[in-house]
C-alpha cells in the first residue's frame, strides 16, 4: 500500500516562474515533494531563479514548517557539499473522504504522502448529507485518536461525492442516487468542521486523478469509467489536469444516451442514459429478468464471478453498449488509456475484453493505434490516492502556500471556510 501511495506524482506547474512569491515557492515545494530529497543545486537547475532568491524561498518555507533540511548526502571529497531538502512529514496530517453510496472510506497521510491510518464505513448516503458527513467526521477524529495525534493539525481535506459537484464552490448539485444532498456546502461544512482548506469533487474525477497520477505521463491523456451503481468517467488530460470544465460537469458520462437503447427510464429523469442502461443495477435487472426472479447487484457479482452463462452473456451484451459509448468518447478526446473500474470489471475479463472489442472496432484508426484499454491499477485504493492528491497539491498551491507561510496577524481564512 505504500508503495502506490508514496509514488504517486504532484503536478508541477509551469517553471518558468512567474513573479508572484507564492506561486514560486509553490513550484519549488512540488518539485521537493516529488524528487524525495531534492538538493538545493538541483532546485536552481529546474527553476533557473538566482541561487540567492532560492534561498530566500526556502528559508520561508522551512520556517513554515512546510520543508525540512534533509541533511548532505555522501559527496566526493572535492567541493560543497549540496544541502537537500524535503516536505515535512510532521507538519500535520491530510484528510481524504472517498463517499460511494453505501460506504464512506477515510485515509489519514502525511503532507509526504505516508498513510498513517484508514478506516473503511458503511453508511447509507440516502439518510442525508448532515448525517453521513458528521459520521465520517466523527470517523477521522476516532482515527486520530487511535493514533495518538487528536490534536494533529489538518492541513487539508480532500472528500469524493458520488454525484455532480459544483467544483469551484464545493456544491453538491442535484445528484440523482443521493436524495437530500441538493444544494450541501460540503467545501464550507469541512472546512468549518476542520478549519483547514476544503477539497470536493466527484468520486470518479479523483479516482482518474488517482490512476493518471500513479501510472505518470507516458498514459496520459487518461479516461477511466467506472462501471458502479452508475456509470461514471473522468478525464485527465495530457499535462496532467483533470479536467473539470466550466462548472464541474466534465467527464459526467452516465447521462449520455446510450445508442440504440431502449426507454428505460434513468434516476435522472431522462431515458436511455448509460447508467440506466449500463451500470451494475441494470445489469442485474435485466439477468433478473431471463431468471424470472429479482436479482441483486451482490447476486449479479457472484453469478459473474462463479462463470454462470446466462449472466455472462447478458453482461456482455451490456458491455457492448457501453463500449459504443466509450468508443465515442474516444473519438472525441483520443486518449492514450482508458481505464476500466468497478468490482464488475475485477471479477471477471469478460466485460473488459468485450469493451475492447467494440471500441477498437467502431473508433477511428488514428485514435485507437496507441490506445489501451485496461483495468484500474489502483483499485479501491484509486479514490483516496487521487484524494490525496488533490489534497496536498492544495496545500502546496500558490494559495495554499499564502495561507501557511502567512504573517501571526493575518485574517486569511482556509479555501471554503466563511
């Protein structure tokens, strides 16, 4: 586990520094929080700022709590030797919330991207966001408890909602499988609760973040679907972004129409969409249906699993739709990788090859000539790595590193808190 976890890359921003202190000395913590123990001579080759000014970057960084001195490593006998440095695992903890809807998983980490502890819950997301939130917050206290660091500062918190979030305002925003959620401030709530800068965003965006940031750049552009109680994607773009668009919105495939699909009606109000066609629930419907009997979507899984031929025959008729869908998305955005999530997908090579197929056949040449199509590397642990992420690279922002690095007397406030 750690090894996915401590291997995982921060996106660096453009290195050609702009005059802003801040988003210099948010370069240089990425470019040490990424190399492990970077040295300063190393710094001034990838920035090309003045020995001098780096310097005075990292001596307020340090000050801050948010670097330490690495020591000297073992040099020739000839010439200085290089001070290196490295982010300070002991600078309070990063929070990661990965909310599907019927378990919330929470990961405590260092700034360094060590995990310290992680508890796994089963909550039900339909008994309100007030109720469940409160649960995972009662959660990580526990936790910190447990770890003997209850008073541990929180640095960030980073939480993954199964649903359309308004990305620039940590706005829930009429998610179809979480009725009362509508309209909940999850960015203000967390930051309120932890006092400390607040990161929301869709379940599978940072699930895709996950993966892109853990397989490094040779995979990306990356498209990961996740095949659940609905069908969710996200896009991670070939500099390593994930894109989110103007709203948030990017990457919501589930309510696509499904070509050639019947009028079956989707928890979105619409017909034909994806997830009412596609995902884990229809697919065990629609085995149902041949049995003559309801089937679960657990049922659906072990029937899968144990080779049962009309469940797989189904899945793959299913998976032929949504592989026209994904064949689309590739034609559109010519990814390098897409992924293939969800238990559905880990049980069994018949959905993933049957994907493979239709999409390598209906995309255009052009796209498909160095397109893979594969299943998640991360697995459950996609989520809260991608969590993770976009919790430190929050921390090391421009903004981030503003708010840490401010003077004793500043009224700055965390991202999201009132």
């Amino acid at each position: 586990m750690g090894t996915l976890w401590t291997e995982v890359q921060l996106l660096e921003p453009d290195r050609q520094l702009s005059p802003s202190a801040h988003a210099a000395r948010s370069t240089i913590a990425r470019i040490i929080a990424n190399g492990g123990e970077v040295s300063r001579r190393e710094i001034i080759a990838s920035t090309g700022l003045a020995r001098s000014t780096i310097d005075g970057h990292l001596e307020v960084l340090l000050d801050a709590g948010l670097i330490r001195d690495a020591g000297t490593p073992s040099q020739p006998a000839r010439g200085r030797p290089a001070r290196s440095f490295m982010i300070n695992p002991d600078r309070g903890v990063v929070l990661v919330a990965d909310i599907s809807i019927d378990l919330v998983r929470i990961a405590i980490t260092t700034p360094a991207k060590q995990v310290l502890g992680r508890r796994t819950l089963s909550v039900d997301v339909s008994r309100g966001p007030d109720e469940v939130v409160e649960l995972m917050a009662s959660a990580f206290d526990a936790l910190l408890e447990e770890l003997g660091t209850p008073d541990a500062e929180a640095l960030a918190i980073s939480v993954g909602i199964p649903g359309p979030v308004d990305s620039r305002r940590g706005i829930v925003v009429r998610p179809p499988l979480m009725p009362g959620w509508d309209g909940f401030e999850a960015c203000r709530f967390m930051a309120d609760r932890f006092n400390c800068d607040a990161v929301v965003d869709n379940d599978v965006n940072l699930k895709s973040l996950g993966e892109a940031r853990a397989l490094g750049g040779a995979t990306l552009p990356l498209l990961l679907v996740n095949i659940d109680t609905g069908i969710g994607g996200g896009f991670v773009s070939e500099s390593g972004l994930l894109l989110h668009g103007a709203d948030g919105s990017a990457g919501d495939i589930g309510h696509v129409r499904a070509s050639g699909s019947s009028d079956v009606l989707c928890s979105c109000g619409n017909r034909g969409c994806l997830s009412a066609v596609a995902s884990v629930d229809a697919m065990a419907a629609k085995v149902g249906e041949a049995l003559g009997r309801e089937v679960t979507s657990r049922e659906l899984i072990d029937q899968l699993s144990r080779g049962d031929a009309t469940t797989v025959s189904i899945v793959k008729e299913v998976a032929a739709v949504l592989g026209n869908a994904i064949a689309d998305f590739v034609n559109f955005c010519n990814p390098a990788r897409v992924v293939i999530g969800g238990e559905v997908t880990q049980c069994t090579d018949d959905v993933l090859s049957q994907i493979r197929s239709v999409v390598y056949q209906q995309a255009q040449p052009l796209a498909t000539r160095n397109l893979s199509i594969v299943h998640t590397e991360l697995g459950d642990e996609a989520g809260l790595i991608g969590g993770m992420v976009s919790a430190i690279e929050q921390v090391l922002s421009p903004r981030g590193i503003q708010y840490h690095t401010r003077p004793a007397d500043s009224d700055m406030k965390p991202l999201g808190k009132n």
